[in-house]
C-alpha cells in the first residue's frame, strides 16, 4: 500500500517534525510503503529521512494523486500547517489531529494577514450564525484580548473533521472533541509514540555531582524543573508562589525552568524575590536539555487551559523515570495514577501542589516508584512498534471500510442506550460484525 505522508520536518521547529521524523515513519514504513510531502522552501535535514523516503513538494502532489491508496495528513495549532491544511481540504485523507483546537492557526493566516471575514467565515462554517456573531464581535471589540479569550472555548476543527476520511487523536479528551464537532465522524484514540533514548540512563551518583558542578548548583537540593516555552497557561505564577513558601522548609531547593520564555517570566521571578532560587535558562541545547534533566529530582507540568495536546517533554520526563506533578485536565488526566502526581486546577491548586512538593522531597522511596513506573507504562503503551501497527490497522479499516460500519453500529447502540459496561451485547456483536466484514 502506498501513502502520501504530508509533514513539517526540520528544520522546521516544531515537534511534530520531531514526531515524524523520530516516532513515526521509522515504523510505520515497514507496514506501509510511505512518500513524505514537504513545504515549500524547506531543505530536510534528517539524513536518515532523506536517505530512506522518496520527498517531494506538495504541489507536486496533484500530479502523482493516483498512485496513492491514501493520505496521510499531520495537522496542527501553527502557521507550518498550512500546506498541509489546504491539501487536506480538497484531497481527503487520514488526519493525525495533534491539536484539538485550531485556533491559532487558522488565526495566523486571516487575522494576521488583515482578513477578518475569513476568520469570521470560519466561525461560521463551524458555528452557524451564532458564530459569525461571536466572531464580528470579537474582532470589533479587541482583537487579541477577546480572540484569545475565544481560543479554548471553540475549537474550529469541523472543516477538518468534514474532510477527513478519519481521525487519529492521542488523547481521549480529543476523541470527545471531535465527536462534539462532528458525532459522525470515523474517530479514534491512538497514544502518540514516544522513542525512550539512551541518553535518559544517566542516573550514576558521580555523574549528577559532575553536572551540578557544570551549572553551578553544588549543595543545591532538591532541584525542581519545568521544560518547554514558557506560557502563562502553564502556571508559572501558581508554581512559583507555591515554591516560595517551599524554600521556607527548603532553603537550598532550586527551581530551573529550562526554556524560551514567551511571558516575562524574569518579572515574576522579581517581584516574588526568587532571583536567588529560581533560574530561568532561556533556550537550552539538547545536550544541556538532557543535563538539567539528569540533576532533576522530581519535575512540574502544570496546564490550564488545555488544548488537549499530548505533551511531548511530559512524556521525555516519565521516559527519564522523573516523577512529575501535572495538572488533572485534559489527556494529562488520563496518565495513570501510579505514574505521576495530578493537581486539580481550583481554590486549592496552590496548597495542593505545596504539598506534593513537600511529599517528594521527603520521600526518596516515592520518587523512585513514580519514576519507575512513569518509565514503565511509557514504555509499553507508547511503544512506536505497537503503535505503527495501530496506525496501520486503522488506516487499512478505514479504506476497506471497516471503521465505517463499526462506527455506525457503535451510533446505533449508544442511541439505544447500550453502554461500554454492556460487555456481553458488545461482545456478541462485535463477534457477529467480524464475521460479516
């Protein structure tokens, strides 16, 4: 079977390139045989992938549309999309919905380009009148102050959905998302695939002295960090003033936020007097990434509002067997018990996450169970192997039609009020439907 794959890749910067480039095609090329379409402009760096796929620019698609079985599309929140989005609109294929909302993106190429009516239009197709309104006024009132608050609250996915032949989400929350926009849509959950690297076995007591000495960090302890941008949504206020009542007990605790800082996080560090205890490091190569990584003791991912994205660096963090605190929204709700700790996003957020730092800076045992089974269950269940074969079994499902019909059976028993608990009726069933199809 032979697939048209359209992707960003690196260069680009983003970390769907990193997903295929890394997680995917290495895999799933030996179910599947896969041609990458790339951008414009855009000279691919991964000498692996270039020397292993056939690449070629998606305008050169259209020529060359019969000999693929299918389409293979990666959509996400940002301007490197839109290539891909416009393929997908006129050539339906199989969507890879890394972002449950679409907001930014479809914000970058009509707002930003001075075509408001193409932003409300959009509204519109997904929304009806009511959102052609919401849209007009929005943009009248203020642009970016009451657009952004609209970002989380309507996702703008439904012409994406219409389009596609299926749609392939990592989270169950953006399962739900979809079926919101479009309940007849040919959906399902497939957890994005994490490659655990080598470079995440450096735990040997004299290598952590050696890399604390690098930062200057000598007798600092606990080390707390947080990796990626630095945005608001991920709570950097309510972590730092949590962390300040912290050093009280912990006087030599040290915080790193190892990342781009997209907020004027320094001002925050300033005004709660943590100059001393916090490091905001900027932009970090990925060997110092994986330094600051090795000397963390237990780390914080806190998000909300949530776009019900799969965090990658979450992910790196459990691979690396570091507990993590998150935030209990969203796919990171879904993460097992066992394998981090989930702070509720309410009136209690900041005691609540005191006191889990408080919990594993006392607690040795803890932390290694947590990181041990973090590195378990993102071993098995986000293994690339088992998930190029999931990727597979859906995409040939969906071209001989199987999804189809489960997918209109499954509509059929939810609406005669059959639920997942049913066990026996589903069973029977399911057994029945292999047979036919």
């Amino acid at each position: 079977m032979r697939v048209a794959y359209f992707t960003p890749i690196s260069p680009q910067k983003t970390g769907i390139s990193d997903y295929s480039e890394k997680e995917v095609l290495p895999y799933l090329n030996k179910y599947i045989d896969l041609d990458i379409f790339i951008d414009e402009n855009v000279t691919p760096q991964n000498t692996y992938i270039f020397n292993n796929f056939n690449i070629y620019l998606y305008k050169n698609f259209l020529k060359t549309k019969a000999e693929y079985k299918t389409i293979i599309y990666n959509m996400g929140n940002n301007s490197y999309h839109k290539f891909i989005y416009d393929s997908l609109i006129v050539n339906p294929g199989i969507t890879i919905l890394h972002d449950i909302y679409l907001h930014g993106f479809l914000g970058h190429f009509t707002l930003l380009k001075g075509d408001g009516e193409r932003y409300i239009e959009e509204f519109e197709y997904c929304y009806g009148e009511l959102g052609r309104e919401t849209a007009s006024k929005a943009i009248k009132a203020d642009i970016w102050t009451k657009i952004h608050g609209l970002e989380y609250r309507y996702p703008l996915i439904k012409r994406v959905i219409d389009n596609s032949l299926g749609v392939v989400c990592h989270s169950n929350y953006g399962v739900n998302k979809v079926l919101d926009e479009c309940d007849s849509a040919i959906v399902v959950k497939i957890n994005q695939p994490f490659n655990i690297s080598n470079n995440f076995q450096y735990n040997e007591y004299a290598f952590i002295q050696k890399i604390k000495k690098k930062f200057k960090l000598e007798g600092r302890w606990p080390i707390m960090a947080s990796f990626g941008f630095i945005f608001p949504h991920k709570r950097f206020d309510v972590i730092l003033r949590s962390f300040k009542i912290f050093l009280t007990q912990y006087p030599n605790a040290v915080f790193l936020l190892v990342g781009r800082d997209s907020m004027g996080v320094s001002r925050l560090i300033s005004n709660l007097e943590l100059q001393d205890s916090v490091i905001a490091t900027g932009y970090a190569a990925h060997k110092d990434v994986l330094d600051y990584l090795a000397i963390s003791d237990f780390c914080i991912n806190l998000r909300y509002p949530t776009a019900g994205e799969t965090s990658r660096s979450v992910l790196q963090l459990m691979a690396a067997e570091k507990p993590v605190i998150v935030s209990n929204v969203g796919w990171f709700s879904e993460i097992p018990d066992k394998c981090c700790l989930k702070v509720d996003v309410d009136s209690y957020e900041e005691d609540v996450l005191l006191e889990y730092m408080r919990l594993l800076a006392s607690d040795e045992r803890l932390r290694k169970q947590i990181g041990k089974n973090a590195r378990e269950y993102v071993q098995e269940e986000h293994d690339p192997q088992k998930i190029a074969r999931e990727f597979y079994i859906f995409i040939k499902n969906v071209l001989d039609g199987r999804e189809y019909i489960l997918n209109k059976v499954s509509k059929e028993l939810a609406d005669m009020g059959v639920k997942e608990e049913d066990t026996e009726i589903i069973s029977h069933l399911s057994k029945r439907i292999s047979n036919i199809i």
